[in-house]
C-alpha cells in the first residue's frame, strides 16, 4: 500500500501591494476628489465600464487605482504584483489547496494588465495576483505637473478582520513579515505586514469584516499632508479630513485619513522606515499605550474603527459581514480607546521576535 502524502504548495512570490479598485457611485464626483483635489495622474479613462485608471507620480507602472462606477459602492479587489509568470500558478494552487474560490483572468480583461489570477481569500477579501502591466510615463522629477498631495505611490492595503490572529496567519503562510503589532499578554489586536522593505502593504484592524478599512498611499513629505488639509479647508470642504493630521506610534508615520465622496477611507502617508534586513524584529507595542496609533496621543474618532468600505466576492456580489471577537476600541485608552488619556501601568513598547502562533 503506498501512503499518500498531503503537502502545502509554495506561496507566489509577491513583489508589493500593487493596486486597489473601488466601486463609486459617481465617477465625475469621485474624480473631483482624487484627481483635482488630492492630484492623482489619469493614466487612462474608459466608458465601458465607466472607470478611471490612476497613478501617483512616482509610479512606472499603469495605474495603482482603479475607479470604477457601479450602483454600490465597494472594494472589488486588492492586487498584489508577483515576481514572476510562474507564479500565477503558485497563487491559484496555493489558494486551492486551502479551498478559495479560484478564476484565471486573461491579459487585458483588466486594462493595461496582463493573465491573473483571482481568489477569494481565507479572509473573504478578493485578491488578484498578476505579473505583467504596461509601463507608464516617467514623471517622478515633473515638479511642473504636481497638485494636490503629491501623490508618489500606493503602499498598503488596511483591512478590517474579526479574526486578527487568523489574518496574521494567512499573510505568514504568503511570505510576508511582520514588523510591529498590538497586543497584550493573551490578545493579538492588529498586526502590520509587508513584503516590500517598508513597515507594511497590509495591515488589519479588529472589526466587523471582511471590509476595507483603507488604501494607504505615499508622499514625500510631511507637508504635502498638511496641504491637501489646506486645500479642503479653502473649498469649504474640510468635512472629507476624518482624523488627523497627526504622527503614528506604529510605523512612525506622519498622516491624514480622508473620506472619498462614497465613504471610502485612504490615507496620506510619510516617514517610515525600512525593514529589508533579514533578522529584521517585530516591534511590539502594549495596547495600554495611548501613542499606539497616534504618537502624540490623540484619541481617534469613533467612525475610524466601526466604518469601512464593502468588499465584492468573484461574482461583484457584497460579502456578508461578521462581527469582530476582537475589539480593540474597547480598551479606553485615549490614542485610540475613544476615552480619557490615561497611562497604564507598564505601557510601553518592546521589540520582539514575530508573535507566531499567538492568539
């Protein structure tokens, strides 16, 4: 009798957070926001589907969002770059072996993209992993061009889980590192992933989900956040800053979270660093820290932890939502406890190697 033996097939190789695409419920208004106001480059526009294809100006590569108008608005995919053709075979064999819906899509079904493939992730996100998209116009030293925030790049996907230990799983099991987290003695409350050498291309924020939380994009610095503040101050249309600006305790980052006219959430984002060195530690911070999530303590508004986008399944269909066993927002401290600033005994941080298993 010979023994079968069961094995779990490698992961793709992934490159970076690649792209997002979110359904708008008007296309003409979500350009005023994306493209006037916070100054994304058109890369390409289209009339069947209605869509817009944008980039930041330090992107070579087609569009690193997509805009597409539908009558409800959503998160229809996060995209993932892979290093090689060979591992769109890696991704779809990997994600069937933990029984994720699967579909092999065409080069050109999305534009300017090559063959990809698609899944339903263990999380209930759809993810698309692709190898091949057309170059775009250099225009990182255009100064001549810039507006708005001076969008340079995408850099991370937030998404909202109930399950953080789970999700942490899952992006380990992909490849990606972890370098800094929530946590208390028994409880992992979120966690920051990358795979690029920056804190992070995902992150997870404990709530209700599968829904996004925010599509997190790059700027040089610091006072291209406070400009675009400045821009929608001038437009009378300050209602769009949600939180900040302010300085992360994860990360480091200095930031400002905006609400696009459909209620989706980005971020602005600058000054983190880099985690490229292979013994590279995750820093561990006490969910008793008030500066976890802003370093200067500031409490964070309710609508930033119970608000967040739809996602869309293979089929265009919203997933169902789940209520989180995790809340992190219960825990009343004022970075982020939605309570009075107060210090915990033995708050603080720590470095650590990764959590693992820990739940």
């Amino acid at each position: 009798m010979t023994e079968t033996t069961s094995y779990d097939p490698a992961p793709p190789d992934i490159v970076r957070a690649a792209y997002g695409e979110l359904v708008v419920g008007d296309l003409e208004s979500a350009r005023w926001f994306w493209v006037n106001v916070l100054g994304f480059v058109v890369t390409a526009a289209s009339s069947s589907p209605k869509a817009l294809y944008l980039r930041g100006y330090d992107e070579l590569t087609h569009h690193n969002l997509i805009l597409t108008e539908g009558r409800t608005p959503a998160a229809a995919r996060l995209a993932y770059r892979v290093r090689t053709p060979d591992d769109l075979d890696r991704a779809e064999r990997f994600h069937r072996e933990r029984g994720c819906r699967t579909e092999r899509v065409p080069a050109g079904a999305t534009r300017g993209v090559g063959e990809a493939v698609r899944v339903e992730d263990p999380l209930g996100f759809t993810l698309e992993f692709f190898r091949d998209i057309e170059p775009a116009e250099r225009l990182i030293q255009r100064y001549d061009l810039r507006r708005g925030g001076h969008i340079a790049r995408i850099d991370h996907f937030n998404l909202m889980v109930p399950d953080v230990p789970a999700s942490y799983r899952y992006y380990s099991s992909l490849g990606f590192g972890c370098s800094e987290t929530i946590e208390d003695e028994d409880t992992l409350y979120a966690a920051w992933m990358y795979r690029k050498q920056t804190v992070h291309d995902v992150a997870f924020t404990g709530g209700a989900g599968p829904r996004l939380h925010h599509i997190g994009f790059f700027a040089h610095e610091s006072h291209q956040v406070l400009h675009v503040c400045d821009i929608l101050g001038s437009l009378h249309e300050e209602a769009h800053i949600e939180r900040g600006p302010g300085r992360h305790g994860v990360s480091n980052a200095f930031y400002v979270y905006l609400r696009d006219p459909d209620g989706h959430r980005m971020e602005i984002y600058t000054s983190d660093y880099y985690t490229g060195d292979p013994d590279h530690p995750t820093y561990r911070w006490s969910v008793h820290d008030p500066r976890r999530r802003d370093f200067w303590g500031h409490e964070v508004v309710e609508s930033w932890y119970k608000e967040g986008s739809a996602v869309l399944d293979l089929d265009g269909t919203p997933r169902p939502v789940s209520d989180s066993r995790i809340d992190e927002s219960a825990v009343t401290v004022g970075a982020d406890g939605l309570g009075i600033i107060r210090r915990e005994p033995g708050a603080g941080t720590r470095t650590v190697s990764p959590p693992g298993a820990r739940s």
